[in-house]
C-alpha cells in the first residue's frame, strides 16, 4: 500500500456477473483515508514495454470509485498508474515518485491538465488498458484511445499490477500482461 490507513483487503470471490466466471481479485476494505492507495503486485515478472488491460466493476466507495493499472513499479511509492474513476467521471494518468502522486497531462493539452473527463459507470464492468513502450504511453477505456502521455521518470523495468483508492471497492477481472 502507497501511504498510510487501513489494511487492504485483497480476496478472491465469486461474482456472477463476471466476465470470466465465476470469481474475481476483490479489494473489499473500505477505509476512506483520502490518500490510500492499495495495490495487488505481481511479484513473478518484471517488463519495460508491453502492455496491461484489467476488467474493472466499481461496486462502492463514498470517497472514492478509482480502479487502476500499476507499471514499471519499483516499491510502494515508486511505480506508474493509470486509473478510471467512476465517482469523477475521468480517466488521469500518475506517477508515484517518492510518495506522492502528481498526474502528467495528456499529450496535446496544457501543462497541469488532469486527464480526460469520460463517463465511468460504476456497477458495470469496464475495460482499462495502457500500453507502454519507452517514455510513450497509450490509454484506452472501453477500447476507446483517450489520450497519450510522454514521461521518462521510470525508464527501467518493474512490476506491474492493480491499484484501489481510500474506500473503493473494486472487483478486477480478465488482467492480462503483455510484454513487447
């Protein structure tokens, strides 16, 4: 987890409305500390370039709705994020560099730009994807492109994985990692 509050609660569960039945990666813990970020790393691969997709249902969160995709994660506060927010209605990319978060604006729009605004519906699954070759980065919602970022803060290769925000309860389903 990126910063302090409650333990995540990380758990695989049925759920019939999955894509790919019948369970899914659950984040279940519901502490509304507004900066808390739980992440399910996977530990078993390193990549530089590829690309990751998730299947993402945002089931509740008062505070927040965000489901994210993690990569070139170093540690904790280290890493890349791209996530949807249902509660926001937008799609921002992140870097966690030493902790904190900023967001990196799209190519083509102003310095400071947080992202696009794009319809999140929560209760329904949705599909987040970024793919990522050297500092280029390429993100979709839905198999729609949103926009693409420049950034060579974490050239080297690391992990990848899922990313929550403070309450959010997420259901994941159908990640899949492709290296290029």
């Amino acid at each position: 987890m990126t910063h302090a509050g409650g333990a995540p609660k990380w758990e695989v569960r049925p759920d019939n409305t999955a894509p790919s039945k019948p369970n899914v990666l659950a984040q279940l813990s519901n502490d509304p500390a507004d900066g808390r970020f739980p992440l399910a790393i996977l530990n078993k691969a390193t990549f530089k370039d590829g690309e990751l997709s998730v299947r993402t249902r945002a089931i509740s969160g008062h505070v927040d709705q965000g489901a994210g995709l993690v990569w070139r994660y170093r540690d904790p506060n280290n890493y890349y994020l791209v996530r949807a927010n249902a509660l926001e209605d937008n799609v921002v990319l992140y870097k966690v560099e030493k902790g904190r978060r900023s967001s990196i604006a799209p190519k083509g729009t102003a310095k400071g730009t947080y992202g696009v605004k794009h319809k999140v519906p929560s209760q329904v699954w949705n599909t987040l994807r970024v793919t990522f070759q050297g500092p280029q980065f390429e993100v979709y919602f839905n198999g729609e492109k949103l926009f693409e970022v420049e950034d060579s803060t974490f050239p080297e290769a690391g992990k990848v994985g899922l990313w929550t925000k403070a309450d959010s309860v997420i259901h994941f389903d159908d990640f899949d990692v492709t290296q290029k």
